[in-house]
C-alpha cells in the first residue's frame, strides 16, 4: 500500500522529500508535500521500511488505502527507481 501525507498534520519540513530514494515525494503547487503513488514503493527491498514515516517529525505519513498494491509491485518500483541498489542476477 503506498503512503500518503497528512496535510492538516504536515509541518512541511520537508525531511521525507530528502529521504525518498525514489525521488517520490515533491512539494504541490499550494505547498503541501505529497507523494505520488505511482513512485512510492514503501522502500520494498531496503532494510527498515518506509523511510518517510520513519523520519516524519510529526508522524504525518500513513497508509494510503485507495492505492493497495502487492509486494511484487512495489519491489518492482524500488528497481525501477533505484537500479544501482537492487542488481538484477
């Protein structure tokens, strides 16, 4: 399931836009920081999970329920995003 950002929680630090290995996370045109679903990978394949709630300050990052997508999904976008990490055999 990818993440999604609390705007009413959100401080805006933008501490989860640096930590995004897949370059995922962006500030929006009205200043909120959003992630794209279509990038996030929950950071499948990296030790310690989402790296964007794990840093979050304020805990402003949660499930997002309308973007449900299997593990093979996700693993697929952490390549995808990130080739040098994860050589392919």
């Amino acid at each position: 399931m990818a993440k999604k950002i609390i705007a009413d929680v959100c401080t805006r630090c933008g501490i989860c836009i640096t930590e995004c290995p897949n370059e995922g996370i962006d500030e929006a045109g009205n200043g909120d920081v959003v992630i794209a679903f279509d990038m996030c990978s929950e950071c499948a394949g990296l030790e310690g999970g989402s790296r964007c709630a794990m840093v979050c300050p304020v805990d402003a990052i949660e499930d997002d329920p309308d973007h449900r997508d299997d593990e093979e999904t996700l693993l697929s976008r952490a390549v995808r995003a990130n080739p040098g990490l994860f050589p392919v055999d």
